[in-house]
C-alpha cells in the first residue's frame, strides 16, 4: 500500500452547504457543492491488473501465463446505524495463454478504507476465484467488497464547516482566500475524508512488474 497515490483527496474539498442551493449553482457568493460522508471509491494506480507467469519469477512475454483485470468498480452508500457503510462491486475478467482443462485460478484483493489520503482505518482481504472452463480462454467473477466508517469520523467538526461554508461577499478581504490554506482546516478535511480503495493483493515483485511494463 506504499504505492497508493490517488487525487481523490483533491475530490473531498467540497463541502455541505445551504440546503436551498443545488451542487453546481452559481450565484454572488460563489460555487456550490456538496461533500458527502461515503468514502470515494477507486483503484489505486498499479493495483488494477495482475499477470501470473508460468515458470513463476519469469518476466519473459512467452511466459504469460494468466492476466486479470479488475473492472466496472461501482459503489453504493448508507447509514448502518453509527456508521457509513460502503458497499463496492466489481469484476474480475481473466484471460489464459492456453485453452487447456478445466482450471481454477484464485486472486487475493485487497479491500481498504484510507483515512486522509495515507493512514489505513480498516484492511481485509479476499479471494477471486476464477475457474476456466475445458477449452476456454476467459473466465471472470463478480466480487462484492464492504467497508465501514464511523460516521462522526468523517463528518468536519462544526467549527471548521463554518469557516469553510461561510457566504464571502465581493470586497471581503478574506473572500479570494482558500480556507484549505489554513493548515487546520486543511488537516481537519483530509482527517474526515475517507477512499474506498480495491485492488490485486500483489508481492513486490508483481507490483514493479505493473511500474515497468
């Protein structure tokens, strides 16, 4: 997981404002959007694919052996009593070199909750298991992945959503000034922004095979 570098974070500088305006309205104070407490879902970068060779530790292109892609990741959100539980789908499609027997082949992945963009909350880890049927390239599986996150967690402290949603008027001295430039504010966000992060379960190996390719 040192390898995770995401711009979701970037994604969480949007914040709850006015009940009365809709995300994307423009009016004489500004932009407004909406941040929501379900952790952004995705992938992190080199974690997406996996190639299995056959002799293993072989970097040799003829020594494909299996390649599996994680693909159509989609995610639904809601509140389970104290917390916010994301619930993530998605597909493993595989390919084999050889249209031989029936074979089964299984993929670790990890499923990860990521506080403020590097701290690991919560880890676990589960198997794709794709079987190849006598005489077929492909195989593929449908996975289902959950995370859980406290909801006081990642909900900004009220004093921090005031300085952040406060209507900055034209000729306010303060209205061209980031809020994220505070380092507290800045700290506050990232520490209730949680990512929903999918991916091959991968040696090191697999990992710098995915960075040189």
């Amino acid at each position: 997981m040192r390898l995770v570098k995401t711009g979701l974070i970037a994604i969480a500088a949007t914040f709850a404002v006015s009940a009365c305006h809709k995300a994307g309205t423009l009016d004489d104070t500004g932009v407004y959007v909406t941040r929501s407490s379900c952790p952004q879902v995705g992938i992190p970068a080199g974690t997406g694919d996996i190639t299995l060779f056959n002799p293993p530790g072989s970097t040799d292109s003829r020594a494909i052996d299996v390649t599996a892609t994680i693909s159509d990741l989609r995610a639904t959100c809601g509140d389970v009593g104290n917390d916010v539980v994301s619930t993530a789908t998605f597909t493993v499609v595989a390919l084999r070199r050889d249209a031989g027997p029936a074979r089964q082949v299984v993929l670790p992945y990890f499923n990860v909750a990521l506080q403020g963009g590097g701290r690991i909350a919560a880890k676990s880890l589960g198997q794709a298991v794709l079987n190849f049927p006598a005489g077929g390239l492909h195989s593929w599986a449908r996975i289902q992945a959950t995370v859980r996150v406290n909801r006081a967690s990642a909900t900004l402290p009220e004093d921090v959503r005031k300085i952040i949603t406060r209507e900055r008027r034209p000729g306010d001295p303060q209205a061209a000034i980031d809020p994220l430039s505070d380092p507290g504010v800045r700290a506050a966000v990232q520490k209730a922004t949680f990512e929903h992060l999918i991916g091959f379960q991968m040696t090191q190996d697999q990992l710098k095979y995915n960075a040189t390719r």
